[in-house]
C-alpha cells in the first residue's frame, strides 16, 4: 500500500485562541458552483492521517506600538500523520517565483521525505517556531541521533507587518507547541486564525482557507486536500469560480491600502493519498 503523500507547496515569496471547529458559513454554501467533489469536510484532513493545529494571537488595538501591539498573527501547524508519527512520507516542494522564507527545503529536496510537521506563520517569526519544532520533536524521542527529518522541519511564512505589531515578536515557543499539541484530524477552522490572521488578500482580510477533492472510484478514488495561507494580489485580481468580481467592486477599499500588482504571497500545502513519488 502506498503511504500518503505531502507536498509542501511555496508558490510566492493578548489573547490565545486555539484551534476551533469550522462554523462559518462556506462559499459552496451560497451556492458558488467550483467544480470537483469535495470530502465529507472539504478540508485538508479528508487526507486520512493528516491533522492541522492552529494557535491564534489577537491583543491590542489602535496605533502600532512595538512590543505592544496591535498583534494579529499566529501559527498553523499541519502533521502528515497526525502526532502518532508512523515514518516518513513521499514530500517536495516548489516555487512559482519570489523569496519566500520556507526552512528545511534543501533536505527535502535532497531526500524526497517528509517526516517532520509542516509550520506556517508570519515572515519575523520564522526562527522561533523552527527552533520550537525541533525541540517538541525531541520531546517526542523523534530526535535521538542525527537526522534531517527531525532537525530541519518546514516552516514557512508570509508578512503581517501591515495588520500585525511583526516587530514585536509576540509568536513564542508555547504557541508552537499548542498548535502542535490540539493539531486534529475533522474540521479546520478557516480565516482569521493560526498563521493567517494578519493576513490580506485583494484588498479584503484573508487568512486561512482549506479544500478538497475526491476522483471518481474509476479514477481511483484518491484524495486531494489543500491548505492555503493567503496574502497578496491586486482587488482587481480577484476571480471566485473563474468570475473576475475583483473588476466589478471599486468600494469597499481598506483603510491600510491593497497589494499593489505582483506583490504579497501565498503557501499552498498540498495532501494526497495517491500513489505519487517526491520527483
């Protein structure tokens, strides 16, 4: 039997709250037709085995003050194989264009594995959550003599700066730890949580969004999920199901401005339990 794969996809370079059950309306529930048929949940985690944690920071309002706040931002944490790690799975990575920071890259690369968790958060946090994530795997005896899956997780990021207080460094190794610790498989909470609560997009607030796909039992019934972390593109970017709405709504412009064209970023984590192989 095929193991499941995990494709790490990088495509552009105070209160806790943790992880909470999806209840927000969805856009197929206003009837928007996207194509394909989702999982029972349309998430990332209709992959069996693949579990997402999220920790969420929100304190603070009014002028930046750093150090102090405002604080948008957080940590999303998805595991291949929930925290019951059984070994690796078949992983690689890819990037559209840009400088994106994501850690762990070259052993990836190298190895054509994935056995470690998959961390995504804002771009000056990156260190600490990748140091967190070495030392809760070494708490789990995953990091008992050398090896890259243990010491060179992935972690990724993209800039909050514009919403969040990103220079006050308020991401701390506990976050990372509850992200990691409530990870679970059933439904994601979507939007303005874990890694994506300072985020933008098109000139809207943005932040987490997950989906999937299920082929026809011909086609081998295999699962696609996908997790996104959103922050970037121009209003009149913006396409819902192949519509290009962006071009027909010129009010409702944020205070703070929009990504001007070719600017922002976005990750894309990639699940499925199809037979597929790291090249």
């Amino acid at each position: 039997m095929f193991k499941s794969v995990l494709l790490a996809v990088l495509f552009l370079l105070s209160s806790v709250l943790s992880g909470f059950a999806q209840s927000k309306t969805r856009a197929r529930d206003l009837g928007i037709p996207f194509e394909g048929n989702p999982g029972l949940l349309n998430a990332i985690t209709d992959v069996k085995g693949v579990a997402v944690g999220q920790t969420t920071l929100i304190s603070g309002e009014g002028k930046l003050v750093v150090g102090k706040g405002p604080v948008r931002t957080g940590v999303t944490a998805i595991l291949p194989q929930g925290k019951e790690f059984r070994g690796r799975v078949f992983g690689a990575w890819y990037s559209l264009n840009g400088n994106g920071e994501m850690t762990g890259t070259a052993w990836l690369e190298e190895s054509g594995c994935l056995g470690t968790p998959i961390l995504i958060t804002n771009t000056h946090s990156v260190g600490v959550v990748r140091d967190a994530v070495i030392e809760w795997n070494i708490k789990r005896g995953l990091g008992e003599g050398y090896t890259g899956d243990s010491s060179l997780p992935l972690v990724a990021e993209t800039y909050d700066g514009f919403l969040n207080d990103v220079n006050g460094f308020h991401v701390k190794k506990e976050h990372v730890f509850q992200a990691l610790e409530t990870a679970a498989s059933g439904l994601v909470a979507e939007g303005n949580v874990g890694g994506g609560t300072g985020m933008r997009a098109h000139g809207f607030k943005a932040g987490i969004g997950t989906s999937s796909r299920v082929l026809d039992s011909k086609d081998g019934g295999y699962t696609v999920g996908v997790l996104v972390q959103a922050n970037y593109g121009a209003r009149d970017q913006l396409r819902i199901a192949g519509v290009p709405v962006g071009k027909e709504i010129s009010d409702l412009t944020p205070v703070r401005g929009e990504q001007k064209d070719g600017q922002g970023s976005i990750i894309v984590v990639v699940a499925t339990d199809a037979p597929l192989l790291p090249h």
